[in-house]
C-alpha cells in the first residue's frame, strides 16, 4: 500500500482503498461544489453581459426606433456576440435581439451604426419568403 497518497483538496495523507482521492466526506462535498461552480461561472458570464447588453439597448432607445454609432455603445460595455434571439425582416435584414431591445448592423457614410429597435408584435409572426 502506498502511504504517499494525499488528498488532491488538503493533502492530508490518505489511508483506505487505493483508488480513494479524498480523506474525508467534506474533501469531497469541497471538490464536488468547485466543479460545480466551474460548469455554472458559464452561465453567469453569458447571463452578466445579456444584463448589460440590454441595460445599454434601453438607455439608447428611449424612443423604440434609433440609430447610433456602434463604438458609443462599445464603449459603454456592449458586446453583440451575446442576444437571446433574431429576427428577420422582409428585406433579409437580420435583427439581433437582447430580450425586447434589437439591434441591426448598418453602415451610413462608411461610419459603424447600429439601427436600434423594440420588439413589436407583428415580429411574433413568422415570415416565409
């Protein structure tokens, strides 16, 4: 038997069966919550920056319709890579959506925008063309 085994969470020394990781219940209830708050700081993480995002959506459109230079939103902290939804007009343009505030890509005079909108209840229904 190997007396060098320690506790991979307080390096205590080991004894019992040989394929036994931790020397008591507590090590192991400590090890089972750390994995289980590294699978979940995911979730926090995209949940943080749609809070934020949508945060931002609204400050800016006041109005339900409005456009405004994508660096100013940047700076405040908005990051499109993270929206909860799409939506796509008749015209083929694709609107990201953070919860009820949507925002579209366009370009006016080579100068980054972003088009900002408020979910309608005519986007409920589904467009096939």
């Amino acid at each position: 038997m190997d007396n060098k085994r320690k506790c991979i969470i307080c390096s205590t020394s080991i004894s019992g069966r040989v394929d036994k990781l931790f020397c008591s219940v507590k090590c192991k209830s400590i090890n089972q919550y750390e994995k289980r708050q590294e699978s979940e700081q995911f979730f926090f993480k995209v949940d943080s920056h749609l809070k934020v995002n949508r945060k931002i959506l609204k400050s800016y459109n006041k109005s339900g319709f409005t456009t405004v230079r994508r660096s100013e939103l940047i700076d405040k902290g908005f990051n499109p890579k993270f929206f909860t939804h799409f939506w796509k007009n008749q015209k083929g343009d694709v609107y990201l959506f953070v919860y009820e505030y949507g925002f579209l890509n366009i370009q006016n005079d080579g100068i980054k925008k972003y088009t900002l909108v408020k979910w309608q209840n005519y986007m409920d229904s589904t467009q096939t063309k």
